[in-house]
C-alpha cells in the first residue's frame, strides 16, 4: 500500500487545487471539493475545450440519435457555480518537489493538491498503414464527430476490435448508411465476458441487420493510394474495400507526466484507497489509476464511468482535507450491443469454478445442465439473464434487455448479501430458481424510501 511521500504543504487561508483532465473524474472532484470548501481556488486543465459531457453517451452520438447538446451531462448554471478556472492548454510537466506544474506553454502554476485525471487512450494500430487518412479511432467528443463527417461520404467501412467500444462503432456506422464489416478476432464476440448464447444474440442482430462478421480474422495491413486509406488485407491473404477503417483494440492509461516525475506506475498510477500517490499532495482518479483495495490487497485498474466518478469524488474530498476511504464496488458496465441495452456486474467471465452456480433465461427452450455450471434458460423475446453465485453471494450478472432487475442485482452483489438459505432451492429445483431468486431480490432490496428496488428499472 502506497503512503505519500514527504510532508504536506502547509494549510493555507485559500487553497488551490489543480486537476488535469476534464472527465467525470475530473468534474466528480471539482464538485466535491467545492461541497467542502466555498473559497478555494480550483483550475481545471485539459486540452479538450468542450463543455463536460458524457462519454458513454457518445455511441448516441455517432448512431445519430443524440444532438451534440444533449451530450452535456452538467449546466451552464450548475458549471458556474463551481467557479472553476478552466485552462485548454497542454500539461509539460509535473514538478513535485516545487509543487508546481509546467505547461507546454512555459507558465508554472503551483498547487496546494494535484489530481491527475488524464484518463486512457485508445491503443494505436500496430499494423502497417495504421497511419493513413482515414484510420480512426475514438478517444473522445472531437474524434466521435470526425467520424461522423468521414461517414457522411464514406460507403465502405472496417472496424476491428472485441468489446463493447467497437461495437458502438458498428452500430454508429451502419446506423449511417455505411456498408460495414466487423472483424472479429477471435470465434466469437466478446467471449472474455459474454457466453455463447450471449455471443450468439449480438451476431444474429448484427447479421440480420446487414453487418458482414468475419470470424478469426485480424487485419495484416492498411492499403492506401496517396496517403488515403482504402482498403485492407486480412491475415487470410484476402482484400477488402474501405473508405473507413475504425480501430478499437483497447486503451492504455494516460500516465507519462506521472513517470515522468518520478511516481509509482505499474499498469497504471498506483495510489492507495484514498486516491493518493507515491507522492505528496498529488491524487490520481479515473481511467489512469491503478487503486489500492484494501479488501482484495490488488491494485486494479477500471476504466468504468461510475468507477471513475466514484475514484474522483473520493480524491475531491480528500484533495480537500477530509480523510475517506474509497469503498471499491464490483465494476458495473452499462452499454448497447447491437442494439441490445445490457449492464454487466461483477465476475461474469468463464472462469471455471466447481463452487459457481450460473442461472441463465433467455434464448433458450431447454434446460442445461453444464459440468463447470448450472444454467436454467426460458425464452423471453430477446431479454436474457444470466446470475453467477459463488460460495453464500451473488458475484455478478448480465442483464440483456429488460433491465428491471438491473439495480437490484447490483445491490446484491455490492453488499454481497448472503443468499445461502436459497442456494439449496436453486440446487434442487432448477426450473424454479431464476424466479425465486428474482423474488429473493425483489424481498430484499429497497430503495431510501422503502420501497422496492426492484418494481421499476434503470
């Protein structure tokens, strides 16, 4: 466990606090240290100059459905009340003995505390023409709408990648009108997390609605003509024509002004459970932290929405004298595939653990019953459910569809309620155990006000 280095800098009348980045991490912590503290004096850099906006919402974005005005998650009002001194500029440099920061520009600024919430990037192509005029990828609010223009004339594309990003590309793009092909690197889509069945779903609405897969295939190298993509050449010797080649393969945290000061990085830059660094008076928060859970003993990485507001809440209050521990929840991911809104909660991988018990509905017509776990399936429309319980605990679900029982599960699940008086019922009736664990849910979930979580969805 990480503990700063060094003292304090001494508690002045008006602190000031500097931030480095504009995410949710960023703005989570502005508004907490200003709960906290109504004097000090917040600045606010990044080299994004656009109003605090959701970055989930960009897959809206790009399908068309969302005006860039309705990507605004705060106010005008709400901003000004922060009374943040919002700098574009480009950080140089940290300078943590001085306490101070340099910016590309020359200028100093000096901190009381800093927090580094630079965020992660999207990785680059590491194939041949990974820089031609027309490869893209998605990093942020100016990439999502440069993809936008390049589509309006674009009548061919290519995307690449595994997850839940490149799929929002898939979506935005045949939502466009543009001929898309998706390939996948592997059999199936996203198999670190979805089942078969799960995989299944995605790839019969992607197909049917006129997406070309292809399976196990990667891209060997970009062709261009004159600096300008298109086309590409598939590690099966084949060409395929592109106007659009759109690369999601994964991201890497931002941490090159953290080592280049000197602070503890691994996979990313280690703090403790109070968000700080190896270094004093420096928070890091959001995609670019590795966290400390004091629980598990590990430092993970998340690169979640709510994990990151969490993180920067927590850093905000800290960075603002209180002394909070981040209470680390299990990794709740809401997005769309193929058109299909699904939240994922906890360990839902393929682990193989004789003590899992998984209960599945949907896409199903049959009862199954696997060696490494159980499965109950009972077809729904399109809606699909799937429960793993370990031990006395649910430790995580996906929830295709109807996400009535999305909050409830969560809670579940981070509270880590015991559900070892039912686990026998689920043992001994299987066709009866998804629905008593969804009375279970709906008996043992409330909201503030009393009332039952799981009535009504998210």
């Amino acid at each position: 466990m990480i503990a700063p280095s060094g003292p304090s800098s001494p508690r002045d009348t008006v602190r000031h606090h500097v931030i480095i980045g504009s995410g949710i991490a960023a703005l989570s912590a502005a508004e907490a240290i200003r709960e906290v503290d109504d004097v000090a004096h917040i600045t606010l850099i990044s080299d994004e100059d656009a109003p605090f906006y959701s970055r989930p919402a960009l897959a809206y974005r790009l399908t068309g459905e969302l005006a860039p005005d309705r990507l605004r998650i705060r106010s005008d009002a709400e901003t000004a009340r922060l009374r943040l001194d919002r700098l574009v500029a480009r950080v140089a440099a940290l300078l943590p003995e001085a306490h101070k920061i340099q910016l590309a520009d020359g200028r100093t600024l000096a901190y009381d505390t800093l927090l580094l919430a630079t965020g992660a990037a999207s990785i680059a192509p590491d194939f041949a023409g990974g820089t031609l005029d027309g490869v893209l990828r998605l990093d942020g609010l100016a990439d999502t709408e440069a993809m936008i223009a390049r589509a309006a004339t674009a009548k061919t594309a290519v995307v690449v990648g595994g997850g839940s990003t490149a799929l929002e590309l898939v979506d935005g793009l045949h939502a466009r009108g543009v001929a898309t092909h998706y390939l996948l690197r592997g059999e199936r889509y996203w198999s670190k997390i979805f089942d078969r069945v799960e995989s299944a779903i995605v790839e019969s609405r992607l197909t049917a609605a006129g997406v070309t897969l292809h399976r196990n295939t990667s891209i060997r190298e970009a062709l261009g003509t004159n600096g300008l993509l298109v086309g590409v050449r598939t590690n099966d010797g084949r060409t395929l024509a592109a106007d659009l080649l759109a690369v999601a393969i994964g991201v890497r945290p931002r941490t090159e002004l953290a080592r280049q000061a000197g602070l503890l990085v691994e996979r990313g830059i280690r703090t403790n459970e109070r968000l700080e660094t190896s270094h004093a008076d420096i928070f890091a928060a959001g995609d670019c932290a590795q966290v400390y859970d004091p629980v598990t003993r590990t430092a993970q990485l998340d690169t979640l929405w709510s994990s990151a507001l969490a993180q920067g809440r927590t850093a905000g209050y800290n960075m603002a004298g209180m002394h909070l521990v981040l209470r680390q929840r299990p990794a709740l991911n809401v997005t769309r595939v193929a058109g299909v809104t699904t939240t994922i909660i906890g360990a839902v991988g393929g682990a193989s653990d004789p003590d899992l018990l998984t209960l599945t509905r949907g896409q199903s017509e049959r009862w199954q019953l696997d060696p490494d776990a159980w499965s109950v399936g009972g077809s729904r429309r399109e809606d699909r459910l799937r429960v793993v319980v370990s031990g006395r605990s649910i430790v995580g679900a996906v929830v295709m569809g109807d996400q009535r029982v999305s909050v409830p599960l969560a809670h579940l699940i981070g509270e880590q309620v015991d559900i070892s008086e039912l686990r026998p019922l689920l043992e001994a009736a299987p066709e009866e155990a998804l629905d008593r664990l969804l009375a279970f849910c709906e008996a043992h979930v409330h909201d503030p006000h009393g009332h039952r979580a799981a009535s009504g969805g998210d």
